[in-house]
C-alpha cells in the first residue's frame, strides 16, 4: 500500500511540475500540443457510398511499421473521439501521439455522417452494425495494399 500511495504522489508531482512548466511557457494545458512534432496525413477510405474521412499518424518514417486502426466508438464519435454531444477529450488523438511516440503509425477516422465523413452516411433505417463491419473491413484492405505498414492492430 505504502508504494501505491508513493508512486501516486509522485505522479502527482510530476503532473504539477510539467502543467507548471507549460503554464511558464505561455502554453494553455488543456489544449495538445503534438501538432508541432506529428505530421497529421489525411488518410481517407472511398466506400461505394461515399469518402470516410481519417487521419494518419506515421510512425517510423525510416522503415515498414506496425499501424493501430482506431475504431470509433458508439454515438456521434469523431476521429479524435471527440462528440457533438458535448464530449472534447480528444483520447483517440491522444492514444495516436502516444503510439507515434513508440514509433508506431496509427489511422483514427469519422464515422460515417460525423463531420467530414458526413456525405457517407447512408439514411439512417439502412445504417446497421454490419454497414460499420465493413467499413472496418475495408479499412484493413486498404491499409494491407500501404507498404509503409508490416501490421495491423485494431
């Protein structure tokens, strides 16, 4: 119990001193700021009824990498997990800079009729579980054809 306890007041430290640090750099802490170091490469999927929207993340530049496709979740859920319905915790994007941390690519996208991946959407009594099963599917056939990826993890 007594390292459970040191190791949660150390991260709470650690926590403090780097929101203390960015807060001294004039940087707002609730805001990511991987932009600077991660190239976001549009990465989109063309379906028979429209473009799915994605976004990759590369990984090793140098080399063929394993690549993570992040599914989004139920409801109004965007590429970076983020909703309409008032959700901003951007977990997928932040799940995707953590991977290119790793040297590992990653691929998140809209769902279909979710912001740019809206003209995909199909009516809404033809939208079924199988509808996002294949487009799961036709995302891992198009990732198998990108030889910058060796494997593939969803």
């Amino acid at each position: 119990m007594k390292k459970i306890a040191l190791f949660a007041f150390i991260v709470l430290i650690m926590n403090t001193i780097f929101a203390q640090h960015d807060h001294e750099n004039g940087h707002n802490c609730s805001q990511l700021h991987y932009k600077d170091y991660y190239q976001e490469v549009e990465y989109n999927l063309v379906t028979p009824t429209g473009t799915i929207s994605g976004t990759l993340i590369p990984g090793d530049s140098v080399k063929a990498t394993p690549v993570v496709l992040i599914i989004p979740g139920s409801g109004p859920t965007d590429r970076n997990g983020n909703s309409p319905l008032g959700v901003e915790a951007n977990t997928y994007k932040m799940i995707s800079f953590s991977l290119a941390d790793a040297g590992i690519a990653s691929i998140k996208y809209d769902k279909r009729g979710i912001n740019a991946s809206r003209d995909a959407m199909v009516s809404e009594s033809a939208l079924t579980f199988d509808t996002y099963v294949n487009d799961v599917v036709m995302w891992i056939l198009k990732i198998k054809k990108d030889k910058r990826f060796n494997k593939i993890y969803i």
